[in-house]
C-alpha cells in the first residue's frame, strides 16, 4: 500500500504557511493601537508596512537560491526561528521611544528577510515530492494557508489586545512560530528516498510524475531573467500581488476608519477576504489540475488563471462603488477569493519549469509580487489622501486587469534551459537529465 507521506508534508507547508502570514498581518489590526501610541499617522505607519515587504521582496531571488542549495529543511527551520525573534521585537519597541518610527521600520525589514524564503523553499520541496499532476492541489493548499493565517488574525489579535494589549498579540505570534518550525525539522525532508516514512510505492508514483526533461545543472540567473514565461509570470504576479497587499495592509483600517464599522464588525468582515482567499486557493489547484487531466497545461494553467484575475478585477472595481459597507466587504471579498483561485498556478508552473532550480524561479516571480506589495502599503494610503479610498482599489483593478492578459505570454511547458558547453554536452550524452 504506497503511502502518503507528501500530503503530510503539504498539510506542515499550510501550517507554516498560515503561521508566517499571522506574523505579517497582525500588525494590520494592531496598527490602530500603535499609531496612537506611537504618535504616527496612516502614511507613517504605511513606511512600516513596506518596511516588511521591501526586505521581504528583495531577498526572494536570494532566499530561492539558498533554498536549491541548501534544502527546505535547514531553510525554513532556519527562518521560523528568525522570523518569531523579530516579531516578538515589533511587540517589545518602547514606549516614547523618540526613534521608535526608525526602530519599527528596521525589525520589520528584518522580519521581512526572514519571511522571503519560505515559499521559494516550499516550492522547491513541491519541485522533490509532487507529481505534476497533484501540483495544482498541492500548491492551492499551501496557500489556503494565506487566507487561513490572515483570516484568523482579525478575531485571534482583536481578543489579545482586548485582553491583554496589542503588544502581547506579537510575543504569542512569534511563539507560534517557533513551535511550526520545530514541527517542521521533526518532520520534513528534503527528498523521498531521504524520509524514513516513505515506502518504495510512493517513491516510484513520485518519481513517475516529475518532469524529465530538466537539465541536472543549476539554472543560470541569465537563464531565469531572459525567460519570456518567467518574465509574464513575474509581470502578473507583481499585478497579483499590488491587489493582495490592499487586504493584508489596509483592509482592516479601510473599514474602521472610512467605512467606520465599529471593531467587533470590523474584526467579522476584514475575515470575509481571507476565507475567501483560503477557499479559492486549493479550489483553483483543484479545478487546474482536473482541467490538466482533460484539456492540457495551456487551458489547465494559463486559460483558468487569466479568468480568475479578470473576474478579480471586476470584483475589485465594483466593491468601493457599493454604499452598504457589509455588502461593499462582501463584494471585495469575492474579489480576493477569485485572485487566489489562480495562486497555484503560478507556483505549479515555476516549479515544472524550474526544476532543480524551482526555487530561484519561484524566488524571482515572487520578488516581483511583494516589491508591488510594498508599492501598495505605502502607495494606497497616498492615492486614499488625494483621490480617495475608491481610487485606490480601482488601481488594483486596473493591474489586475493587464495581469491576467499577461497569461497568454506564458508557456507552461517549455522547461528553462541553460546552455552547455560541447564538453559539457558531451559528458551527458548531449541529452538532458532528468531530476531525481
């Protein structure tokens, strides 16, 4: 009876997954809190949330990069320690503190860093244990970790500060972290044959459904940059990401502050968005890959992830344009859950086109996501001033829209190649070597 030791591994990734975004989200319901004590105003508390996001972007191609060399395992355990260190930092800033603006601007920069590896990992550890055929799922699942994390931050860091502060709602998430990152060394391992829980049947279905046209040598950063799909699949993920970023940052403040819902119904529908993004994300990887089954990469991938954005944007658009706040959150929320239906997709075809080297390309599509996300943390609050909170959402709409036009530019077949020297070539025969 072959096992299935790889959907516990992707069950431990949603976990990881949904702890890392309680640890950057918190801060989007305790920003209130801090403002007032801290003295800031919205566009201030903006550079704090970009702060994490900067450091978070910039260290994607890095982070990808470590992760294929050193492996999942040492990776993430690494950074689960790193990131629950600087979240507990972010509770234990002093109060008047003259320089507590510069000083939050730097632990959230480094809780950034530490972040950036965990989906570059997590896509490399798919690229070792799953079958392209099980990937849409797979991937769609370790993202409902997205929604779930951020869904339960709202009630979870509304009942801390209510009874016990809003800097405690930062010690008790980093202590959650710490704990997903044991769990993670106990029970991740880099490949298959290396887990002592796998049998013979499961390695054989696993090895059966890599690809097996991927070079064995690492990837170029040649190679990956001058990549026509990676460069589409960058482009829509940055539009992806510029929408996402207006729900992990400002949607809370969005609705106390302009939709002037009171905390408790602020805390009910600023969750509405991430159930709906917990939803979307493994339904989407499901229907992908049911679609793969019938129709092929180019419909399962491509076509399905380029209506989803569209529809994204449409909700998005219509949303602000809503005068009933709760049918206004509701209508939004339908637009993060139909942005997040095409999440696995871009993360199954980095990781296929990838290979060996899933890491560094995922790496690099996903820094191209959060430096948008971190245009969005500081950039909405500024349109919010001039223009107004309409104005904001419909720019999200507007990129959401060139976003999914950018599918049709991405070939999810064409494995990325780097070009051998004739010796080289010669040493394998002059054929490509499958990753095992």
């Amino acid at each position: 009876m072959k096992t299935s030791i790889r959907w516990y591994l992707v069950a431990l990734m949603f976990v990881i997954s949904a702890v890392a975004y309680l640890d950057r989200v918190n801060i989007s319901i305790a920003g209130k809190s801090m403002e007032m004590e801290f003295g800031l105003t919205d566009i201030q508390l903006g550079w704090v949330f970009s702060a994490f996001v900067l450091g978070y972007a910039l260290f994607q191609a890095p982070g990808g990069w470590i992760a294929d060399r050193l492996g999942p395992r040492r990776v993430i355990g690494f950074a689960t320690a790193w990131w629950a260190i600087f979240t507990a930092l972010t509770g234990l800033t002093p109060a008047g503190f003259g320089g507590a603006l510069a000083l939050l601007i730097a632990v959230r920069f480094a809780l950034g860093l530490g972040e950036s590896v965990v989906y570059p990992a997590c896509n490399r550890l798919v690229a070792s244990w799953i079958p392209s055929e099980e990937r849409g799922l797979a991937n769609g699942l370790i993202f409902a970790g997205v929604g779930a994390g951020a869904g339960i931050s709202p009630p979870l860091i509304t009942w801390i500060m209510v009874h016990h502060g809003w800097r405690s709602s930062f010690v008790m998430s980093a202590g959650l972290g710490l704990l997903a990152g044991l769990i993670w060394i106990w029970l991740c391992r880099d490949k298959p044959e290396d887990h002592p829980w796998t049998n013979a049947s499961e390695r054989a279905h696993i090895r059966a459904g890599l690809p097996q046209t991927v070079s064995r040598r690492s990837l170029s950063w040649a190679a990956i940059l001058s990549n026509r799909t990676v460069i589409a699949l960058t482009f829509s993920y940055a539009t992806f990401g510029y929408a996402a970023y207006i729900f992990f940052t400002w949607f809370f403040i969005y609705l106390t502050k302009v939709r002037n819902l009171d905390l408790k119904s602020s805390s009910f529908y600023s969750m509405l968005p991430f159930i709906a993004m917990a939803i979307g994300a493994p339904l989407g990887g499901w229907v992908s890959d049911s679609l793969m089954k019938r129709h092929g990469k180019r419909i399962a991938r491509c076509g399905l992830a380029g209506v989803s954005i569209a529809c994204a944007a449409i909700f998005i658009a219509a949303g602000p344009q809503v005068q009933d706040a709760r049918l206004a959150s509701i209508i939004l929320a339908g637009g993060a859950g139909a942005l997040y239906v095409s999440q696995s997709m871009f993360w199954s075809v980095t990781s296929e086109i990838g290979g060996g080297s899933a890491g560094s390309v995922s790496g690099v599509m996903n820094m191209g996501n959060q430096l948008a996300g971190a245009l969005t943390a500081s950039l909405s609050p500024l349109i919010a001033a001039t223009l107004g909170w309409t104005s904001s959402f419909a720019v999200a709409a507007g990129l959401c829209a060139l976003g999914a036009v950018a599918w049709f530019f991405v070939d999810p077949g064409a494995v990325i190649r780097t070009r051998t020297t004739d010796s080289e070539a010669s040493s394998f025969g002059g054929q490509e070597i499958p990753v095992r």
